[in-house]
C-alpha cells in the first residue's frame, strides 16, 4: 500500500453515485465535513463510501493525485459502550453470540482494547492494538490459513493487517475461516492477532462495511466528526513559530481555523518550548485555557499530536488525566505552572497555531 489514509480536517471531498461499481467524483471545493455531506447528498449519492481495496484503488483514480480529501467514514459515538465488533475482511459480518470467546472476555481487562487476538487453546480475548504479536492470515487462493510468526519483527493489530492484506488476502476473519484454521492443526506460539477490531466509526451513508484503512506510518485515527483521505508523505518535522488567537473556539474550529490561517494546531509543544517561545503568549490569552494540537485517538488508545505523534504514557508534561480520555483533547493553563490539562472538545478557548 503505496497511499495510505490519512486524517486531515480540510480541503476537498468525494461523493459518490449508484452504480454497480461505485462511481466516485472528486469536488475541489473547501467545506467541514458536515458541509460536504449535505453537498453530496444534494448534489450525488453520499460522501464516498470505500468497501474494499478495489474501490480504493477507483477512489484514488477519482483523486487523481489530489489529497486530503473527505470520505464519508466518521466517528459516529464517542462513547465507548457503542463500539462494534468487526471483522478485518470487509465481506465478512461479524455476528453476535456465536464466536468463541475465552470465558469472561472481551473484557477491555486494562483500560480500552479494541483488537482481537488467538490464544494457544484456540479461545478468543480483546488486547490493546498497539502491541506486537503473531498474527493469522488468511489467504483467498488457496483457501488456507497462514500463520506469521516473525519473531524478529512482531507487528501491531495495524501492521499485521498490512501485511496480510498485501501478501495474502487479509487477517484470518469469520468463523469459516476460523473452522478453516483448526482443521490445518496449527500450533500457536502464543497469543496471535486475528482479524477482530471494534470501533465507533461508521460510513455516512450508512453501508455496515467494516472496511478500514488507516495509516500505519501516523500512528493514528482520530475522533470526533470526522476523517480522512489519501496523503503519500509524511509532513515534515520542523518546527514553526506560534502564535496566539486570541478568539474563543471549539477545539475541532480551532484546528480547522489554524490550517486554514496558518500551518496546523500546536503540535510536539512541551514545557520546556512552552516557556520559551510562546508563554508570553499565553499570559495574553482571554480565556482561562488555551488549545494545543493534543487529542486522544480512541482506537489507538493513545494521544496522539494533529502531526501524529505519539504521547509515551510516562510524560510528564500532564497536570491532569485519568477517567474517560476517548473523545478528549488538551489545553494548556493560562497561568500556573503550563501542564497539559485534559478537556472536553465542546468547550471554547483562545489557541496556539503554528506558522509556516
Ligand atoms: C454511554 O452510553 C451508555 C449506554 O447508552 C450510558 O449509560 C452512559 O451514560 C454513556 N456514557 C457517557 C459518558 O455518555
Ligand atoms: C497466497 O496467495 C497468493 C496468490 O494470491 C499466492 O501467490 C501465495 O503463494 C499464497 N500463499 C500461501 C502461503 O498460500
Ligand atoms: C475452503 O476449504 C474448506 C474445507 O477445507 C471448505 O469447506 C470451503 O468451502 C473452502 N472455501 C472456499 C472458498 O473454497
Ligand atoms: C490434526 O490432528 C488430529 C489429532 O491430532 C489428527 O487426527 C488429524 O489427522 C490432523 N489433521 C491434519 C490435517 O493434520
Ligand atoms: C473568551 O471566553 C472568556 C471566558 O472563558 C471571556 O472572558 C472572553 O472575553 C472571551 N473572548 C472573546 C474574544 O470572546
Ligand atoms: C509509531 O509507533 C511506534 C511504536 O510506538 C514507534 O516506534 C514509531 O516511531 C511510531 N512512528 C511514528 C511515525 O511516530
């Protein structure tokens, strides 16, 4: 997978028309991702709905080289009691009651885990996705299972799919497949990856498919309202100056007012640069905290930097956390000691934007 998806709050969007095959129609014009819909249901069928890797590839023609644009997968809760389970292989439906689950599981036994993996005895149990394992693939041709077990090169719930989906046909998905797996008497080294994931995001136009297809090299999806679409590099590295709006907005307007206005949200932005480039700044803010670029990706169980970054779970840089961090953003203190403090993303404050 050359292209990967990215999220991105800005620029175009995709519609789509009914046809056997999904037609897709790249719309060079700047809205939210609310606007957008209503333009392509007005205008079209939906916002683009991607099933498999074949509509991927006629979505990235349809973009022909253009990026960063809508598609019609959003988050559709941010409450963690709405998560459904699916599975990796987009035809196959995940049904309710009849999968083999260890006994008490799933369990989100440490905190949220939205992955599913094998244990030695052939039972099921939920993981965190960010640790590397074996894995099962699945492999259409000829209709086996293939176990990978690259001690050398373990890989997340992501990298795992990555791999199957590019060297075989996906994570080994659905009961079949499962039948299929226990006749070929494979033996588990331990605890494998499987093609389970559970999440809050679903397609505007309401199609149940359970396809996926988030970036590995990022590190991350992101919550909220809204995603995505089609980036080949990686943004770079350097670092802007900041700069201070003095206008009261919600987390998600802010970031959009940044990319707009300047570069992005203040990312990578810790005590030490706090002080040294913008705390002046800040003390000239007019509401009491003030947004930085820091979000909680909820299917990665991490927060995350707008750039994609991750935050290691020992930083020091927080004055608060703990409880229910799906769905939450950060802000820093106007006064004080300038600790990230964990907020809701409805609520409106002044921002930090870095420039060019
Ligand atoms: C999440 O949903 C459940 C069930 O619908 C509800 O009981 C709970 O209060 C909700 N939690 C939040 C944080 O809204
Ligand atoms: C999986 O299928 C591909 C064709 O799609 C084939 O080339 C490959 O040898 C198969 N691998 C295994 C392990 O069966
Ligand atoms: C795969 O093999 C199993 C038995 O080994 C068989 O029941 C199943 O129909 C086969 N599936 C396909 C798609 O050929
Ligand atoms: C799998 O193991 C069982 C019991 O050990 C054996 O009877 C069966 O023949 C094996 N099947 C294959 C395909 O090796
Ligand atoms: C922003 O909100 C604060 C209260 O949190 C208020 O005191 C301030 O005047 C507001 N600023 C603007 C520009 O509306
Ligand atoms: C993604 O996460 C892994 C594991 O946490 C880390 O080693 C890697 O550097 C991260 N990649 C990026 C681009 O941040």
């Amino acid at each position: 997978m050359d292209q990967t998806l990215l999220l991105s709050v800005l620029l175009s969007q995709l519609c789509w028309s009914v046809s056997l095959d999904l037609q897709y129609h790249f719309i060079d014009k700047k809205m939210s991702w609310s606007e957008a819909q209503s333009h392509c249901r007005e205008q079209h069928t939906d916002l683009a709905s991607v099933n498999d890797m074949k509509d991927l590839k006629n979505l990235k023609a349809a973009a022909n080289g253009r990026t960063d644009a809508w598609i019609g997968l959003h988050q559709t809760s941010d409450n963690l009691t709405d998560r459904k389970w699916h599975w990796s292989q987009p035809t196959v439906r995940y049904k309710e009651g009849d999968s083999p689950w260890k006994q008490g599981e799933p369990n989100d036994d440490r905190g949220t885990e939205n992955c599913g993996m094998m244990d030695s005895d052939g039972l099921w149990n939920d993981h965190y996705c960010r640790t590397p394992h074996c894995f099962i693939c699945y492999n259409d041709s000829s209709n086996t299972t293939v176990m990978i077990n690259d001690a050398t090169n373990p890989r997340t719930w992501l990298k795992a799919q990555q791999f199957c989906r590019t060297h075989h046909t996906d994570l080994m998905s659905g009961l079949d497949q499962y039948k299929l797996f226990q006749k070929q008497n494979l033996t588990l080294p331990s605890r494998c990856w499987i093609g389970l994931f559970r999440d809050t995001w679903g397609w505007s136009d309401r199609s149940d498919s359970s396809f996926r297809n988030w970036n590995t090299w990022l590190n991350f999806s992101y919550c909220m309202c809204s995603v995505l679409f089609l980036s080949t590099t990686p943004k770079t590295n350097l670092k802007g100056s900041f700069v201070l709006v003095k206008e009261n907005k919600t987390w998600e307007e802010a970031l959009i007012h940044c990319r707009h206005n300047y570069r992005d949200l203040a990312w990578s932005i810790d005590i030490e640069s706090l002080k040294q480039e913008v705390q002046a700044d800040i003390r000239d803010a007019n509401s009491e905290f003030v947004w930085i670029g820091l979000h909680f990706a909820c299917f990665f169980e991490a927060w995350v930097w707008v750039d994609g970054k991750y935050v290691p779970e020992t930083n020091e840089n927080w004055k608060e956390r703990g409880g229910s961090e799906c769905g939450h953003v950060a802000a820093v203190e106007r006064g004080g000691d300038k600790k990230w403090v964990k907020k809701n993303f409805m609520d409106k404050y002044n921002f930090i934007c870095m420039r060019r």
